[in-house]
C-alpha cells in the first residue's frame, strides 16, 4: 500500500496490517517515504491510536530497522532496566552495579540527556576518561570481564526510532501511548536482554504527568514484551519531586556512589532496592522478594556493590579512585543558596521547574548533540511535606559564578511552592503491572 493510503486508512480510524507497518518503517529508514508523510502518519496514530497488535508490529519493525544485539554468549539471564526519564533519575548509576554485584547479567544501553530530564551517558561522563562510545565487541568484552556494561546505545540501533522521534518532536506528536511504546521497546528489544523492568514515571516531572496515560504506557509496554518473547514488569513511580537530593551529572554520580556504599537519600536507596529485586526475580537469582531486598541490602553495607561499580568505571576507561574520593569529579566554583521567602510546608515541588533550571545553567541540553556543563546543577534541600522556616535553604545552586546562579534563582524558588497544612508526601511506588 502507498504511504497516502496507509495515512488514509489510519486517518479514518483503520487498522494497519502488519505488512503495511512494516512497509512504512523500511521507507523510513530507507528515505523513500517523505517527512511530510510519516508526519501525517504519526499525527493520525496520535489521534486514532494503536492496537495492541499494531503497537506490537511497529516495536518489531522499529527494532528490526538496524543491528540487533545478541547476548546470548553472555552467561546467566540478561536484566535490563529503563526509566521513562525523570529529574534527578540517576537510578541506574546504582542498578546497573548493584545487580551484578548480585549475579545477574546487565549489558546496559543507555541515552542522554534531552529537554528537562538528564541522561545516564552524560552523568557517567563526568567520571574522568570513562568512555560511554564503545564498539559492540569493547562493550561484550566488559560485560563477560565485569558482569556490568553501560554503554551509547549508538547510530545503529533502531534507526528508525531516531528518525521518527525528530519528527514527532517538530510536529507535537510525541504524546501518544502507542508512538512512544514502540520507540522505547523497539530500542529494549535490539538491546537483546531477556527480561527488562520498566520505571515509568508519573507526576509533574514525568514525560507523562497524566496517572492513566502513564499506566497505559506502562500496561502496553509489558504487552508488547511479551508478545515479542520477552518477560518485563513495569513499576509506576512518583516523578511529583526530583528523586534523590541532586539534579545534575556529577552531582548525580556523587549520590549514586554514597547510595552505593550504603548510604544516600531514603527515596533513592528505596527505588534501588525495590527494582533490584526485581531484576534478581527476573534474572532467576532469588525468587523471594524480601530475600532478594535482603541480599540487596547487604551487597550495599559490605561494598560489593560500590567495589563492581569501581571495576565497571575502569573496565570503561575511567578513574575508578571517584569511588573512594567524589572530590575527583568535576566541581562547580560557587554553592548559592535559594531561601524560603517564609515559613510554611513544602505543599509541592515544580520537578520539571527544576529540570529547566539545571539545563538552564547547562546540565542538559535543548538540541541534539549539544555539549552540558558536567559540574553543574540543583542540590535539594527539603522533600514535600517538609516545615521550612523564612530564610532557610530550599535548594543551593551549584555553578561557576555567582551571576549565573542568579539567572536561575526565581525559577528554583518558584518552584517550591509553600502552604500553610502538611501535605502527605506523595508515595514513591504507585503500582506494579506484570
Ligand atoms: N523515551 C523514548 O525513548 N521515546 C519516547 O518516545 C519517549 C521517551
């Protein structure tokens, strides 16, 4: 069927085959299909959906548009984890070490950092010399070598999706349940893992604020995988504050490395330990949940977790010495505090407010390709429902000088927004779809 058709019939409100999906993302990938037309396609999927079987086809194609990893060399089950993308999400940091430590398989393909949210490739750079860009046989090498990897998905991985997300990104069409399913599956897929657990976030920082869309994305997303073979669990977790105390790179690393030694934010060392057990669970190394949170926990105390964290950076070319001395990231010249303007609860937090800020003083970027600033960011100081007197410290900004800290005070300070009652702090884990 020619690509006017395929519009036509979607833009009706049809079903696509198999064939016909399939079809348009070759021309896709191949450039025989226009912009003009796969932005009439996606605009009309936005506004008539998917089906599961059709969600379902356009993953597979998606993923089948470039190199396909296969693990199957590797020993054990492979886990993989992704996190729909938050502020201050730097969960993997954590994971990634903390479930090899535990005996499972974790060859791990990451993004970075675009819009509000940050991006794992980004905040490991900023660990010196570590090299996120490796060629497929580098990245096995430190798989099998450390049980760990995290690495640049690169060019070649479902190249489609790159293509398409640029489009829906200029024509307001990244919205969409279905459109966005595929576009993280198809990637989880051509990654190769086993088995994958899914961290969707919902709430005002989140990619999808909305509860009910957020659960559909998450409901599809463990649908589509097991369709395509795969075992998956999707958690829905809060994205009503930034996760943890830090928003931005380094300063995310810095949290992760005390998070891995046993210590670090509650919500954070919470998040950790409950998708830990899953990829324990998943990986076919403890069944039991509170057994697996219990080995979680020690591998945390003892440091095995800090120590394969280490061995990872230096397999990946880097300093490993950050673990035992984080003065050895990258730091920002001035500490600037932001005041409560009066005494009051934090009622809420603004978390995509603070996302625009960080990028606003460089820790992410706006484009593509753009460089971020690796030293720089947000250092909460107080959690919803917290009491704050006048003057005290909602946040400190962290940047090179004390005008650029300044650029972004009124937008920190805005977005604590300060109430007379104690609110109840929004739960953290909000569901589990399986
Ligand atoms: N993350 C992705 O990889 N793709 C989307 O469409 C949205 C979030």
């Amino acid at each position: 069927m020619r690509p006017y058709e395929l519009i036509l019939k979607k833009r009706e409100g049809g079903e696509l085959s198999e064939d016909e999906i399939a079809g348009w993302i070759r021309g896709v990938t191949d450039g025989s299909v226009s912009d003009a037309q796969s932005a009439a396609l996606l605009m009309a999927i936005l506004f008539r959906g998917m089906t599961e079987s059709e969600t379902t086809a356009l993953t597979l194609a998606m993923a089948n548009s470039g190199r396909q990893l296969d693990l199957s060399l590797l020993p054990g089950v492979k886990v993989d984890k992704h996190s729909s993308g938050g502020v201050g999400d730097k969960t993997t940091l954590i994971l990634a070490p903390l479930a090899a430590a535990g005996g499972v398989t974790v060859a791990k393909l990451s993004g970075r950092a675009l819009g509000h949210t940050g991006g794992t490739l980004d905040k490991l750079e900023s660990i010196p010399g570590l090299r996120v860009e490796m060629d497929l046989a580098a990245f096995l090498d430190v798989v099998e070598r450390v049980g760990v990897a995290v690495a640049s998905a690169g060019v070649d991985l479902a190249p489609a999706d790159k293509k398409l997300y640029a489009l829906r990104d200029a024509t307001a069409t990244v919205e969409s349940v279905p459109l966005i399913t595929a576009s993280i599956m198809s990637k989880k897929l051509a990654g190769g893992a086993d088995a994958l657990v899914l961290d969707v976030k919902v709430g005002n920082g989140a990619f999808l604020p909305d509860e009910r869309q957020a659960t559909e994305l998450a409901r599809t997303c463990v649908s589509v995988a097991r369709r395509a073979g795969r075992k998956a669990v999707a958690y829905l977790t809060s994205m009503d504050q930034p996760l943890g105390r830090t928003v931005g790179n380094a300063l995310e690393v810095r949290e992760a490395i005390e998070t891995l030694k046993g210590g670090g934010p509650r919500d954070l060392r919470e998040l950790v330990l409950v998708l830990g057990a899953e990829m324990l669970r998943l990986g076919r190394v403890e069944e039991d949940p509170a057994a697996a949170r219990a080995h979680l926990e020690r591998l945390l105390a003892s440091g095995e977790a800090a120590e394969r964290f280490q061995r990872m950076i230096e397999a990946q070319g880097g300093d490993p010495r950050v673990v035992d001395d984080p003065r050895r990231l990258p730091q920002a010249e001035v500490r600037v505090p932001v005041e409560a303007p009066a005494f009051g609860f934090v009622g809420a937090i603004a978390t995509r407010d603070l996302g625009l800020a960080s990028m606003a003083l460089g820790a992410g970027r706006d484009r593509p390709g753009a460089p971020v600033d690796l030293a720089v960011g947000l250092e909460v100081a107080c959690a919803v429902g917290d009491a704050v007197e006048a003057g005290e410290p909602l946040a400190w900004i962290h940047a090179h000088t004390p005008d650029q800290a300044q650029a972004v005070r009124t937008r920190v300070r805005d977005a604590f927004r300060l109430s007379q009652e104690r609110p109840a702090p929004p739960a953290l884990v909000r569901g589990r779809l399986a």
